[in-house]
C-alpha cells in the first residue's frame, strides 16, 4: 500500500513512519508499505494550501493516516481557536481531500471526547460529551471526518507511550531514578497504549480494508495513573534499573493545581469492535509496559 503519514515526528506517527516504511533487514524482504512522511515544516494543517499539496492528484496513496494533532490539552484551553483549525477544520479538510483523490482515511482522536462519568469501559456506541476545548476540537474533528467521507476510520486511542517520544512512563522512570519520592494521580483511570502494538492494529484495519466508522484501539485492562507508574517502576527494577523506589504514592486530581483544562476521571474502552473485525485481541497494557521497558532505555 502507498500510505501518506500525516504528523510524522510525533510519537505515534514516527513510529508507524519506522514500522511501516523501514528498510528491511534481509535481502528479498519487502517493507510492508511504501510510506510518505509528513511533518509540519512541509504539510501545516494550519495552512490548507499545504495539505493539497502534498494530498494532490499527481501522487496518489491508497490510504492517509493523520496522526497530526494540537495535543496539548491545556494549550487548546488557552488557544481555543487554534484548537478548532489544527484538530477540526483541518482533519475535515484532509478526508475531503480523501474523498476526491479515492485515498482511504484513518484519523486518529482520543478518549477525551468522552466525560469519564461512566464507570464501564466505553464503546464506540458512547455518546461523546467533552469536557476541554481539546476533547470538543476532537470531537469535532470525528464528526467533520465522518461527514465528508463516511467510510473514513476514526481510531479512538489513550495514554500513549513509545520510544519516538517521552510520555509519563517515561517521566516517572527518570524521576525514580534520582529521587526516592514518586508521586502520581491515584484516582484518574484509563489504559496505556504501546505504539508498538497501534502499529500493528492499524496495519490490521488497513489490511481488512476495514468498513469505515469509530473504532477503540487501546491495550487490554485498565488503571490509575500511579498503577501504571508503579507497574512501570517494577519493571525498570526487573531489567536492573537503580529506581530509588519501586512505589509511587497516591495524588488525588483535584490536588493539581497545573491544569488548565478538566480531564474526564475514567476512559478506559472497549476494544470489542476491533477484536469482532480482525480477531486480533490486544495484549493487557502490563505487558507492553514490561515489552517497552526492556526494549528502550529511559529518556
Ligand atoms: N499521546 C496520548 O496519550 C494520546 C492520547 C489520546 C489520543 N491521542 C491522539 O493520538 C494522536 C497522536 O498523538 P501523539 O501522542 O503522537 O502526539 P504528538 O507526539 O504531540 O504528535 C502530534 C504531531 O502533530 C503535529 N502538529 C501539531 N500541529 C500541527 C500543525 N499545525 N501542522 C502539522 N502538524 C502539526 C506535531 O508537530 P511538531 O512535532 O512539529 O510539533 C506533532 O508531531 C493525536 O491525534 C492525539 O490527539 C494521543
């Protein structure tokens, strides 16, 4: 497949940039698709011009993958408009762009559309019901996306961590390290989700040439954030890490005084969908978790 990766040098689009399009080792092996990375410097999505230029008729993909995305979610509670052109204006635009060239579309949201009120995991049934300007430009941008191009695939994803780029496994590991004080959310719930095993899932879907639609994709299970710290710190310690302490003691969110904009409590979802579609079900978060720590030093 020829595939366009929108957000190149973010940490899920560089990692399916490395997984999807790398040289192969062996003489006769095949790269599993022919891969055309795109980073901000050559496509911002806040200038339209850019993204049909490099979406254009003369080089056409069979699929483009935006990864791209204002993340910073207290910086969309601050910079609301520039929230609704990067997350909302400029994903529909690209699955217009998709519609006219015949390039099928995976955009990549979030678990903040959701409120965190439920205490089950959600599915793709959920009504979503935002809480921060970046959930809402999120939101949005699904709606916009689906609207222009129904057979477009919004992938729902949550807590992500991977070796292209720091996340808070990666935080709580190097504070450890120098300090016999760790502290993390105690009552904020969601699952962490390998880039490794998203790379695989979406090559998955793209496989299937599957129908278009809202799917999950997260690994198996959930947890607090001080869980997955101390789960992380664990693990670090297995693979001989001098962690000064393998214990991560419980903050409540309402004790931050950081954040700008209102984080849903519990996100965890229901992966069903996918699992009924490819038969591949995701592996629990603890075991990526242990996969990363072993493979990757820390940051
Ligand atoms: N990380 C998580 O825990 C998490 C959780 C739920 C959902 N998601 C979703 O997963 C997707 C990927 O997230 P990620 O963790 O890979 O985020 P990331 O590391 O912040 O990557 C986002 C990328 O988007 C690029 N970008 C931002 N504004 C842009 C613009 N105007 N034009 C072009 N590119 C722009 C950034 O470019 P620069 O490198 O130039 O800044 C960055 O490379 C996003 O849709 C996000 O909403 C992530």
């Amino acid at each position: 497949m020829k595939i366009a990766i929108l957000g190149a040098r973010g940490r899920l689009g560089a990692a399916l940039v490395r997984k999807w399009g790398s040289r192969p080792k062996k003489r006769g092996e095949k790269a599993p698709h022919t891969v055309r990375a795109f980073a901000r410097p050559e496509l911002d999505l806040l200038d339209p011009k850019t993204i049909d230029r490099c979406l254009g008729k003369k080089e056409p993909f069979d699929w483009v993958v935006n990864c791209a995305a204002q993340t910073n979610v207290d910086a969309c509670e601050r910079q609301p408009e520039q929230a609704r052109l990067v997350n909302t204006v400029a994903a529909r635009h690209i699955a217009e762009r998709c519609a006219r060239t015949g390039a099928r579309f995976i955009h990549i949201s979030t678990d903040y559309v959701f409120d965190g009120r439920q205490r089950v995991p959600y599915d793709e049934e959920a009504a979503p019901s935002p809480l921060s300007v970046y959930g809402q430009s999120k939101a949005d941008g699904e709606f916009g996306v689906l609207a222009a191009l129904p057979e477009a695939i919004v992938a729902r994803v949550s807590w992500v961590f991977g070796p292209e780029k720091a996340s808070f496994i990666d935080m709580l590991i190097s504070r450890a390290l120098g300090h016999a004080k760790v502290a993390a959310i105690a009552n904020k719930w969601s699952t962490p989700t390998y880039t490794e095993d998203l790379a695989d899932w979406l090559g998955a879907l793209v496989a299937a040439d599957a129908p278009g639609g809202v799917y999950h994709l997260c690994n198996a299970g959930g947890c607090s954030w001080r869980e997955y710290g101390e789960h992380a710190l664990h693990c670090a310690a297995d693979q001989g890490l001098p962690v000064k302490t393998k214990t991560v003691a419980p903050l409540e969110i309402e004790e931050l005084e950081g954040f700008v904009a209102e984080r849903p409590v519990y996100t965890v979802m229901s992966t069903a969908r996918f699992t009924n579609l490819t038969k591949i079900a995701p592996r629990p978060w603890e075991d990526a978790v242990r996969d990363y720590v072993r493979d990757y030093p820390p940051y």
